[in-house]
C-alpha cells in the first residue's frame, strides 16, 4: 500500500471538478417530505448511481415503499477489512424561501468578509456536501492508487428527513449483502473549525404523552373550583416532581441505573478544549446550567440523562380569560438517554411515577413516542484510536472525541440489523445552518474532509 | 297597607297574560355581543320602556357607547324605603342552533311527562324570564292596592353577557337619581325546585396571566435539554408550590387574611339542606372533594377561597412529537376571594411567589385580570331576615341563605357607585341551560316568583 501523499495530492488538484459534481448533486431539489418532489428523490439517487458507477462500484437502486436506496459496493485489497458508509441525499423543505440570498437550489461559492469560502445551498452540510467529502475520497484513492485501500459499500438513503420507517427494514432483509467489519457515517460536525472530532456518545431517547382527565366535561371554575379536582394542577404537579430542584436530578425510581461516569481523562479534555458554559448557554440567551449540579453545560447535555417536558396544554390557552376549570391537560415528556439506560425501563418507571399521583377520581391516558438507546463507541476500539490519529494528522489539531445530546437513529439501526459499531466523522459547523435558510458547508470543510477520509481510509486498512 | 292576598289573586289571575308579554319579550333577539342584533337590543329596551311606562313608571333610555340602559322609577308611599332592582335583557349566543329542540326565539310552554310545565326559549331564565317575575309583581301590587309598597327603581342593562364596561360608569354619573336603601337583583337560583334561596355570599377574583422566558428561542431538546432551563418546568414547579398538597391550603403568603369561618349554624343549615360531595361532584364525573380538608364540596365552592390553573400552555401541543425545548410557557391563574380577602394584596403576594422562583436567567411577565372582592350580605340583615321570611311563606318550605362559587360583578358595582347591599333573589333551577341550548325556565319558577315578589316587596315596607 503506498503512502497517502498521491490520494491526497489527487484531492487537491481534483478539487475544483469535486465542487463542480457537489454542485450538480445540489442543484437537485430532493426535499423528502413533500411528494411533489418524489421524482426530484429518484433524480437524486440516479444521479449517485451513476456517479459510483463510473468509479467501478457494482451499484444498485433499491425500490421501497417510500424514496429509493442506492447501494455501491467495491472491494478492497484480499483480507483488507470492509467498512459501510451510510448517508442521505435528501434535503429538508425550504421554507421560508424569502430568506435565502440565494435559490437554495443554484449552490453558490461564496467569499466571506475574511476570505474563507462557503457553499450556499440547501443540502450543501446535510447531507450531500459531507457525503461528497467520502466520494470523493474514494476517487483520489481508485485514481492515485488504482485500488480503494479497504472494501467499501455505500449506502445512501433518501427519507433521512422525512423520518422513513423504510432503512430498517431494508438493512435487515439486505444483512448478508451489507456486511462489513465497521460502519461509517458522515453527518456530524467538529468541535470547532480547527478541531476535528469523533461523535461517541449519541444520547437515545424515550418520549410519552400523558394526559390527565378529571371532570367528564369542562366546569365553570366559580362553580367547581376549589371542588372539582384541576387536571392541570395534577399535571403540574407530577411534572414538578419529576425533578429535585436542589441537585437537578431526575427522581424516576432506577433512573440512573446504567448511567456511566465520564472517564476523568475526557472530561479533562473536554473542559480544556470544549466550550464553557458562558459560550454555549450565551449564545441563546441563558448563562447557568439549569441541570444537574456538578457538571457543566457540555457535560449535561453530551453524556449526562435528562428529562424535558416538550409541551403542555390544558385550558384557555387564547387572548384574555375563560375562568374553565378543564376537564383534561396534556403534556410531551421526553427523556435522553446515555450509556446503558434502558428505554422501555425507563417508560415504565415514569408511568408508575405518573400513576402514583393521579387522584382517585381522575383518569391518565399514555402515548408512547419512540424509545432508543444511547449509542456509545468504547472509548478503547482500536479503529476508533486509528481515526483519530488520522484526523490529528489532516487538521494540524489534536482530535478529539465528543458526544452529541441529540440522538442519530440510524446508528442504533446498523447495531441492530448488521451488528455493526459506527465511527461518526463529519466535518459539519455549529454555524453551518442546516435545516434553516441559507445552509452552508464550508469549502474547508469539503476540501479538508475529503483528505481526512483518504487518511482514515488508509489508517483503516491497517 | 292591605294585607298581600289581593296581589297574590292577582298574579295569579294574570300568570295567562303575564306569559303572554314573557313572550313577547323572548321573540326579540336581544344577543348583545352579537353587533348584528344591536336593533334587536335597542327593541328590547324600547319593549320593557313601553311596558314599565304603562305601569306607572317614568321611564327613560339612557344611550351608552354600547345597548342602552333603561330606567323606570315610580315613588311608594311617603316615608316608605326606596329599592333599586337591576335586571338585564340581553340574552346569550343561540349556537349550536341545531341542538335546539324549538327555535330559541320563539318561546313554547313545554308540558314534560312529570306534568310540570316550563318555558323554552334563550333569555327565559337568564334573565327576561327573572326580570319579569319582578315587573308582574308590581303590576300585580299596582293593580290590586293603586300603589307599590315600596318606592322601586328598575334599572335594565343590555350588556351583561358581553362584558360590557358601561354600567359602572352609568352607576356613578346617575349616582343621585338612584338612590335607594336597598338593591334588589334577580339572577340567581332557588336551592332546590322546592327550596327558596337568597344567595349572600358570592367569590371575588383575581386573575394572573403568567409567562416565563428562558432562552432567546426555541431550541432542540437533544441539543440543550439538561443544561439549557426549561421554562414549563419552571412554571409548573411555580404552579405545583401554590397549594400543599397534604392540606390542600393555598399556600401564598397572607392567602387566608380576612378569610372568616363559616358560622356552625349555617354551616348545619347547609350540611341537612344542600347537596352532599356525591351529589355535587357525582354530577360531572368526580367522587372526592379536592380542595382544602375539612370542607364539603358545598363548602369549598360556596364559602372558601380557592385558586385555579384555568389555562396552560407551552412548547408543542399537536399530534405527534416535536422534541424542542420551548423559550416560553403561559399560564392563566385566578383566585376566588370570600370575606375581606383583598384582590391586590393576593396579586402581590403571587408575584412574589412566582418570581422567589423564577430561576436568575428567566425573565416573567404578568397580565392582569379582573380583580373584585367577596360580596357577603351581613347575616343580621333586618332585610334579609324579612325577605327569607316572605320567601318561607310563599313557597312552604324554610328558605335559606346560600353561597355562589361564581362572582356577580355588578352586585360590587352598586355597592361601589351607590353604596347599596344588595339581595340576591332568583328562582332559577340548577337545570335550567343556562347559556346552553334549550335553555328553560320553569313555569312554577315564574309563576311562585312573582308571587314570591309581592311578599317580598310588601315586607320590605315594613
């Protein structure tokens, strides 16, 4: 296996043709959630197979009940291992459209005030840009060696953002064509623009809405109030205790069964390099950490559980006032989860905790929404240390590790129907806007994270 | 003064006649918040000025920004005392139309399978049906002895259903021409069919509008949940702290000032005559009282001071699932006063609640709304006694003082222009649909209630 320097050489003269086929790929308009775009989604995906066609992947479109899947496969080197890229060529809606600069569908090369260099375009970050950075890399590597250094199947769906039951399904019915030795997904960001990271930590997540009824019929609060038992004070109080004001835990019996303390050499490593919590709550308006005491904000929200009521309704919620006393109130719950929380325990906990103060008189009604575990890569894979030391290597900074508070379903999916760990590198920003107008991808991070892929490659065949 | 009988014949000679001119009134639609029937409330008031000028009275239209307001007034006999009666004729919304088994404005007699009669129509209990009980009395008085026993001031409104801010300034500019001892009002309910009533205690309000502001947008739960304060969790630990749940007292600083015990004798009263928690609150689907220990049902709507959550509202509250973690959250809170309670003093003393708990990075706002006192008619009345005892006479059975959870604010507006206690006298069912479609009033109702009037009238001279 040579050395990297011809793949990454190849990336940087191939650079400006990589923008130009970015571009084409941008200019689809393959919003998922709107039907009118279903031919826009198939564009996309042939536009793809045609693409991995050229570069001597075996390529196929498979059909499913919503946006098909493009499938490319090619082999590596005898005995090499074989990694399975996951990402999505679908786009999330456009509107408000009034506020893009620019079409979100004609992808521009923009120079900013400071000279670096963006690409405006809905999909530049999420997903096509950075699925392009992992094409691309494979090019530089067939073009410059001859051969990928590991085999490679790619996989590329087209309901990321409309929430598509489809991709479960379609990996476990494909498991034996699928397998491979690791999984790779390009869909996160870096800790900033210098430092590239690692996801490991994906927070899961289990949500419920519960609803309590009192009365058979809304009451005239003069009449009744005092009497009459108040769902919405019942609510209320349930969802007060579900928290210690003192130390901010979550109070649910077992709880924190399962919840892993941060190694100390990370959490060193997060406080020297991660933001404080001056940075990340004053960027929205807030300055204290309103969770658990004795961790910071990053801390909170990367590796530690929560619980958040996401709405709440009951009553006159309109201008002005209606003196109801309302015969029902209902509110959205969702609990994240780490390490190795179990959701439906957790379910379970939280509908005995809501029983156990509900009145006599009054009835509860539960919904169920979702239930995931938190995916967490062990801080001792090996490929994990290789990625790393590749990433280290490309950006001239020390990466890091990081968690995510948000969940990434897919990654549980792959666990699931393939049996496969995931590395999640992706070159993304914390400005880059996605899902809002005037998404970007900056040309560093497309230029840069090509070259990484072609170093990680090659770290992996190792 | 002759004795009452010769009026009571004649109310009873004239019940065919009296329902007659009832029903005229009923066919006007005199839908007050309803801009489209204004000429219907201004026939109304011409109607009642045609009538109350036959009778004797010199009768006047006074205009206001909004309906008009009529004034009849007709002297007794020297030194005899002076009574205001206030009524209303405008009349609430018909809607749903369809759920109406007759027109609502054209007034059927009903003969139901027990053999009673009621009348059917919107306005029949609330309040032309009420109003006229009191004007048929004193055509009867009139008819029979050439003169009223009493001088009687009749004051009309037209808008009492829609909130109208006309009448208090009415009150204080024509504070001179309506001097009187005494008000007399017609709105309320007997206890039973069999039971006479006058209500002497009616709750006060106060009403909050709260809203906490956490952060300076919406943001995504998985991103900030933990670190970042969630402002309905602020606002139902707020909210879940205002009542102890052990004892179900309020627990606002100085809640309970001036709140009086209800003296044993009615409260005995009460517990033989009134309906029991089964009763009241079996109704509409609940089995226990869920105020403060130590209270009935009766007793925590009638006679104690409560606090409602009438509304609530933050983050997502439609189908499905939306895992932001809102900037905002809304509830709507009011308080019913009894005794000496002071609205603004229990204001202050919330807002302190509510801000010694709103977290060092939130911000609160508060809307008010309405604040009125308790009314409560002093239990040694001379007037109340005589008037329970016309009442007992009339009807057969022991009338009785009661309380109303509800607040009649223009009981607190005569006593504020005119400095008048007032009596309320109403022969209303708990059945009669008020506000509802098919709403009635029973024929015994209009029938014993005028009657009821003559005694009354003729023992207020006393």
């Amino acid at each position: 296996m040579p050395a990297p320097m011809d793949a990454l050489q190849k990336v940087d003269d191939n650079l400006e043709a990589g923008l130009t086929r970015l571009f084409a790929l941008l200019r689809i308009p393959s919003i998922s959630t709107q039907t009118s775009h279903a031919k826009d989604c198939r564009a996309a995906a042939e536009w793809l197979k045609a693409e991995l066609s050229s570069l001597g992947f075996a390529t196929t479109i498979h059909e499913t009940p919503g946006h098909p899947i493009v499938v490319a496969r090619r082999e590596g080197p005898a005995g090499a291992p074989h990694v399975l890229f996951y990402g999505h060529y679908d786009v999330q809606p456009v509107d408000p459209v009034s506020l893009w600069k620019s079409d979100p569908f004609d992808p521009q090369l923009v120079t900013n005030p400071d000279g670096t260099k963006e690409i405006r375009a809905r999909g530049a970050a999420d997903d096509k840009g950075q699925v392009m950075t992992f094409v691309e890399a494979c090019r530089a590597l067939i073009e410059s060696n001859g051969e990928l250094p590991v085999g490679v199947t790619i996989v590329i769906e087209g309901e990321e953002e409309s929430g598509g039951e489809n991709l479960l399904p379609f990996l476990k019915a494909h498991s034996e064509e699928l397998k491979a030795d690791l999984a790779l997904i390009c869909d996160t960001g870096m800790l900033d623009a210098k430092t590239p990271a690692i996801t490991t930590m994906l927070r899961g997540m289990v949500g419920e809405e519960v609803t309590i009824i009192a009365a058979d019929r809304d009451l005239h609060s003069g009449m009744f109030g005092n009497a009459a038992r108040n769902p919405i004070q019942v609510l209320c109080d349930i969802i007060s205790a579900l928290r210690d004001g003192a130390t901010g835990r979550i109070t649910l019996n077992g709880f924190y069964d399962g919840v892993p303390e941060l190694p100390d050499s990370v959490r060193e490593q997060w406080r020297e390099i991660g933001p404080t919590d001056e940075d990340s709550l004053g960027a929205v308006g807030l300055r204290w950490p309103a969770g658990e005491q004795g961790y910071s904000a990053l801390e909170q929200t990367w590796c530690r559980p929560s619980c958040e009521i996401n709405g709440i309704s009951g009553g006159y919620e309109e201008d002005g006032f209606k003196t109801v006393l309302p015969a029902r109130a209902m509110a959205k719950i969702s609990f994240r989860l780490v390490g190795e929380q179990d959701p439906e325990a957790i379910r379970a906990s939280f509908r005995a905790h809501v029983r156990a103060r509900v009145p006599s008189d009054c009835t509860v009604e539960f919904k169920p929404h979702g239930g995931s575990r938190a995916s967490v890569v062990p801080s001792d894979m090996l490929q994990l240390a290789s990625a790393l030391t590749a990433l280290t290597e490309e950006w001239g900074t020390q990466a890091t590790v990081i968690g995510c508070g948000g969940s990434i379903p897919v990654v549980g999916e792959v666990k699931e129907a393939l049996g496969l760990d995931t590395l999640l590198i992706g070159f993304g920003l914390d400005d880059d806007r996605i899902h809002s107008p005037n998404e970007k991808y900056s040309l560093t991070s497309f230029h840069k994270g090509t070259r990484s892929w072609v170093r990680v490659l090659m770290a992996l065949a190792q």
